[in-house]
C-alpha cells in the first residue's frame, strides 16, 4: 500500500460500530449488549418461573446504599431461555424479548445489579462523567450550573439538545436542584456520605445524524468519600470506568492563599468551612483505589481539574500578576460556539495551570505524575460568592461549560479551532 493509500484511509471517518459496550448507570459495571436480561411485564401462580418474588441482586445493590429491599418483582427472563425468532433488535441491538406466553418486554436490566438500562443503552456511546473533589468544593453547585448551561445555552451553540432520560430524571433535577439554585437563590446542601447518589442521566443529541447522540452519566460522590478509601471502593466504580472526570478543586482548600483571601474579603466572608481536606489526599485516595493498577501506574483518562469559586480570586489580583493578574481572562465569561477555541483553552489552562503550580505545588506534582491527559480550567457556577445560604442577584455563571466542552473535544465529538 503507497504512503497516499495509507494517509487516506487513515483520514477517512471511520464507520460507526454496529453497537457499543453498556456501562451500567447504577453499578458501573462494563458489558456487551447481548449480556443484558429482561423484566417480564406480567406474572402467573401458575407458573414458578413467572411468579411475583424478590431480586436476590436488585436487593444487594439497594443494600449497598441502606435502602429497602423490594418484594414481589416480575421475573427475571435471560434471552437464552428464549429462541432466537422472540428476540427483538432496534440498530443491531438486542432491546426485546418475546416470552413463552406471547408477551413483549422492553425492560432491559444491567446483568449484575438488575436496575433497568436506558432506551438507548448499547445503541450510543455510554460515557460517564465524574464530578470529584474534597467535601465543600461545590460538586453539586457546579453540576447543576453546568446541566442548566448545557441545557439553555450549551446544546444549541452545537446543533444540539440535551434532555433528561426521562421525566422522573427532569423532575428530579428541577425540582431539588435547579428550581431551588436558579429560582429562589438558595444554596444546595453538600452531599451526604449517608445517602444514595443516584446518577444524572442526561442526552447530548446533535441534529446532525451523522453525529452519534451522547449519553451522559454525571455521578456526584460526598466529597468526604473522596479522602475515604473504603468509602471509594464501594461507591467510587463510576471513576475507573469514566470517560472524562470534572476534578473540583476550591481556593479556600489552599492553604497558602485561603488566609490571604479571607482578609481581602473583609467583613463579608459569604460562605466560609473551617476545615477543609487537601486536593491532593483526594488523588491520593483514587491512586489506592485504581490508578496504581493502570499501566505505569498513570490514568489516561482526560481530566480536566477545575479551579471553582473563581470570583473569589477578584480579592488576589493586582497589575503585577503574582497570583491572578487584574485583567485576566478568568473573571470573563467565554462562550464557544460550533467548534471550541482551542486559543481561548490554552490560555486558561497555561493560566490556571501556573496559579496552582505557585499556591499549591504538592498537589501540581501529584496530579502530573498520576494523570496523562488534563487541562486546567477555573469557573464561577453562580458568578458571586453566597452569603448566609443566599445567592444575592442573579445567578451568572462564569466559563462553566469550558471543562466540559474540553471533554467532549477529547472524545472527538466536537472539533477544536484556533
């Protein structure tokens, strides 16, 4: 084959796969689609295989998170019990069975934890994306600034839309995220270490067909889990088989600068935590938990590690520039449009990248030697710093979807511009 040949076929675009590998949403386990198992749609007394009863794995995950174990399900029907004639495909992959009865169920089930997959699980990519960080950095201020942006702003600078799953997602996400956030001006809570996290499951659809729709799975753990290493193991799965980790890093958690912004602040604090554990016991955690048993002890996955609070560094700036330089790009929102400003990323990652280096260089070191694949990036998911549990004025956020486009750059789903 001539060199020309080669070069060809390696631009050409390569043809989309007949389906994908499932990451289950609940379990985060990694599987092919025809592994998947059915919930029936009705039961019979007559019949021991159809008969109502418990889920022996359904209830061991529900265990996992101390939540009540369920009774009296539909049974459990595995598409080799069923001839190949009763078995129905939607692009190429196995999504209904026909039971012994004529009956037809779409109930798709993870084979491992027995909680149902999405409608398109196997037929997109399923890509996971990780928000970490210590407790009190703003995971969860930040993932409902980003859903609310991508969905208002975001999707349509990119021909696309992003939905909810479904509209027991939408509800949930509304109602006890973004109505409270956007609405009313009242700060979310931290997540608890005692209570389930259930996973936001979102559609990034482009209108361009030829674009395959993206699943994404954002997964919020209590930042006290994240210095935890027990805690990690059972509840940290999502990580290691991430596509792409939002890695939340606040000022007030450095030490160097946390004294210097509280005294620059003066007599309006806004929400300040006494205690706060370091950025770095947090990549310390996941190297205990996976990264060390990955080749050369590193992580490919593309990280983008996100300085949050940005407005909080207006109190550092000065014309010298010896944190953050008084015209920096940081406190100015950017918006991408079609394509992502690879410039515009650069710049920020050259910027914020050099700021941790200087305030925080135990936890710089850390995260070159661990991971292979980051960008730095800071944003404001509400554009001011809350006082007494209230957001004063409009929420702004700044330069949130940033970090998150990167990611979408680095899957190839979206093209880079200079």
């Amino acid at each position: 084959m001539s060199f020309f040949s080669r070069f060809l076929k390696k631009n050409q675009p390569q043809p989309r796969p007949l389906f994908y590998d499932i990451v289950c949403p609940y379990c985060f386990s990694k599987f092919d689609p025809s592994e998947v198992v059915f919930r029936a749609m009705h039961s019979r007394e007559d019949d021991e295989d159809y008969a109502l009863g418990e889920d022996d794995a359904l209830n061991k995950y529900r265990e996992r998170f101390g939540l009540d174990s369920v009774d009296d399900l539909e049974a459990i029907i595995r598409p080799s019990d069923i001839p190949e004639e009763h078995h129905h495909y939607t692009d190429h992959v196995l999504t209904g069975l026909t039971d012994r009865y004529g009956v037809l169920t779409h109930r798709r089930l993870c084979p491992y934890c027995h909680n149902e997959l999405p409608v398109t699980a196997g037929r997109v990519p399923s890509n996971i994306i990780s928000i970490i960080g210590a407790s009190q950095v703003g995971k969860s201020v930040y993932m409902t600034s980003l859903i609310h942006t991508l969905q208002h702003t975001t999707a349509g600078n990119f021909g696309a839309a992003c939905m909810p799953l479904n509209a027991e997602i939408s509800q949930k996400f509304r109602n006890l995220y973004e109505a409270p956030l956007f609405e009313r001006g009242d700060l979310l809570s931290s997540t608890q270490k005692e209570k389930m996290q259930e996973p936001f499951i979102f559609q990034f659809v482009f209108k361009n067909e030829e674009k395959p729709p993206l699943t994404l799975v954002f997964f919020d753990v209590a930042g006290e889990g994240m210095v935890d290493q027990d805690y990690l193991g059972l509840h940290g799965q999502h990580i290691k088989n991430s596509a792409g980790i939002l890695f939340m890093v606040d000022p007030l958690q450095i030490r160097s600068i946390r004294e210097k912004i509280r005294i620059n602040i003066g007599n309006r604090p806004g929400e300040w935590v006494s205690q706060y554990d370091e950025p770095r016991d947090v990549v310390l955690t996941l190297f205990g938990d996976f990264i060390a048993y990955q080749e050369k002890s590193r992580t490919e996955i593309p990280t983008a590690v996100v300085l949050t609070k940005s407005d909080m560094l207006h109190s550092l700036k000065d014309e010298d520039g010896d944190y953050i330089k008084a015209n920096s790009n940081v406190f100015n929102n950017y918006v991408h449009r079609g394509t992502l400003n690879l410039d515009e990323v650069g710049n920020m990652d050259g910027e914020i990248s050099r700021f941790i280096g200087k305030v925080d260089r135990p936890f710089k070191d850390t995260m070159d030697v661990y991971f292979s694949n980051t960008a730095y990036f800071a944003v404001s998911a509400l554009g001011s710093n809350p006082v007494d549990q209230k957001i004063e004025g409009v929420v702004s956020p700044i330069r949130v979807d940033e970090p998150f486009l990167w990611l979408l750059h680095k899957l190839k789903f979206i093209e880079g511009s200079d």
